[in-house]
C-alpha cells in the first residue's frame, strides 16, 4: 500500500485481473504516484488479465488524472491488456463523461461487472 496526504493506493494481484484501489483526489500533484501503480499493474500478474482501475473512493479527477487514463489505457492495450475504470459516479464519471472518454474507456460501476465483461 501506498499513501500521500491526498492519494492512496491498495494493489492486488489476483488470478483474474490486477486491481488498483485508488481514494483521494487525482491531481498533477498526486497522478505521478498513479502512474508509478499503474506501470507495476501493467506489467504484473497474468499479462491477459485485465487490469481494474477502482475509482469508486475518487472525489476529484483533473485533467491530469485524464490524461494518465488515457496512457494507460493505450498501455495496456499495447501490452495485450484491457484497462476497466470502475466508478459508480460523482465526480469521477462526470469528468470521463464530459471529457468523452466514457466513449474511449471500458467504464464499470463495479468489479463483478467489470470481470463479468470478459
């Protein structure tokens, strides 16, 4: 587990997929830590698993914090992988939505829903 004032992370490496739990806010300040996570996730665990990106504990997400979903999700899909962002909501989904990502993201309410995707 990795913790700042603003940003937590919890990585799980399980048999069906590599999942970053991710509270606080994601910010220029805080998105290099993310980045740091989500380059360990794309690189470990089963290299077909997909990789969960939970942002359901996310109150703020800034174009900084965009920008890095947009990375790695070309990261992952580079690397045979699938990145899910999980939010059910708020903030989170606001800013992939009005951004339009939610066009260019896998986008889940849940883990079940976003294992249950394939």
């Amino acid at each position: 587990m990795s913790t700042s004032d603003l940003l937590t992370v919890e990585f799980a490496d399980r048999d069906d997929a590599v999942l970053l739990r991710v509270r606080g806010e994601i910010d220029m300040g805080t998105a290099p830590a993310l980045r740091d996570h989500l380059e360990s996730a794309v690189t470990s665990g089963d290299q077909a698993a997909p990789v969960l990106l939970d942002l359901t504990k996310v109150g703020f997400l800034a174009s900084a914090g965009l920008a890095l979903l947009v990375e790695y999700h070309t990261r992952c899909r580079d690397a045979g992988r699938s990145l899910r962002v999980l939010t059910d909501g708020g903030a989170v989904l606001r800013a992939i939505q009005v951004s339009s990502l939610d066009n260019v993201l896998e986008v889940h309410p849940s883990v079940e829903a976003a294992l249950a995707e394939g």
